[in-house]
C-alpha cells in the first residue's frame, strides 16, 4: 500500500513536470510573448534543467530541443523509478500494458513508453485548451486567457478553418479538431503502444 501511495505521488509529480516542459516547448513553438504569465510561471518551475541542456542540445529553426528532449528524459526516468518502486506495477505511460520483464528490457520500454507518454500527454493537452478555449467564448469572451489560446490552437484549427465554414454563424472547427484528437489517440498512440510491445 505504502508502495502505491508513493508511486501515485512520483506519477503525479512526474506528469506535471512532463506536461511543463511541453506546454513551455508549444509557447515557444507558437511564438507566444513571454510577458504572460503562465511563461513566467513554466520558466521557473523548469528553468534548472532546459538552461543547463542547452548548452548540450543546440536549438534548431528556432525550436527549443533542450526543452523537448529533457521532456522525454524526464518522463523516461519516470518510467523507470515506478517500475523499481512498485515491481508489480504495470509500466502504463504509455496507456496500455507496457510491463517489463528485466532491467534491460524496463530501461528500452521506458524510453519507448516515454516517447508515447509525450505524444499522448499533448494530445491531452490540445484537447483540454480546446475545451477552454470553448468554454471562454461562451462564457467570458474577453477573458485575457483567450488570445493566448487562440494563438496555441489556431495552426490546428485554420486548416479545417478554411475547409469549413461555419454553418448559420457556428464555427464547428473546435467540434472537428477534438473528433481528430481522438482519433490521434487510438490511431497514432495506439500504433506505438502496439510497436513498442512488439519490439519488447
């Protein structure tokens, strides 16, 4: 039980750091201004390790690797001090049974599983700003967290922009982008749980 409790408090704490370092890799992604701020708040909490890692990890066309690849370090550490923690817990970062039967094989998973664990943890993440971002433009429009959110989401939600317009005024983007989401989990997360178990 006590095993448990503490692997449930790493997981936790883990993720949050995990999902971090990658909403600060898609604020810099989408050029958003550093004066807001949730930047402020992801430079602090993860400024001890990206500074350092930049120095190792050169960015390329403007994008921050040292944040991305300390991102999956991080997440595959994680995996594997959760399966050293509680030995009898299912390695699940991946979201499917990822178990491991010996050390080698737990470290090789972990990095596999790290890799799902990031793209599915974005997904989630779009997901949860498309909801937001609804949410806000029924509820409170000219909420300051709504250009924010707009500039995170428009480079996914302008292609189907201009496929579809909005029908009797509704702008059903969000609706086809959170059905796309989805699909993205069973289909791509799905396909590199399958990979990764047939590679281990």
């Amino acid at each position: 039980m006590i095993a448990q409790a503490l692997a449930f408090l790493v997981d936790t704490l883990g993720t949050l750091l995990i999902v971090a370092l990658l909403l600060r890799f898609w604020l810099q992604v989408a050029r958003a201004p550093f004066n807001n701020p949730l930047s402020g708040l992801l430079a602090t909490v993860t400024d001890w390790g990206v500074k350092p890692l930049r120095r190792v990890i050169p960015g390329l066309w403007g994008l921050d690797l040292a944040t991305l690849v300390l991102a999956w370090l991080v997440a595959w550490v994680l995996n594997i001090v959760l399966s050293l923690i509680e030995p009898r817990l299912v390695l699940d970062l991946a979201g499917a049974s990822l178990g491991a039967a010996n050390l080698g094989t737990s470290v090789g998973l972990a990095a596999v599983a790290a890799l799902v664990q990031l793209v599915r943890l974005f997904i989630y993440m779009m997901i949860a700003a498309l909801i937001v971002q609804m949410l806000l433009s029924w509820l409170n429009p000219q909420s300051p967290l709504a250009p924010l959110l707009d500039l995170l989401l428009r480079p996914f939600l302008r292609p189907i922009q201009t496929r579809m317009r909005p029908v009797s005024g509704f702008d059903f983007s969000p609706l086809v982008l959170l059905i796309v989401c989805q699909l993205a989990l069973i289909l791509v997360v799905g396909g590199l749980t399958r990979l990764a178990l047939m590679l281990f």
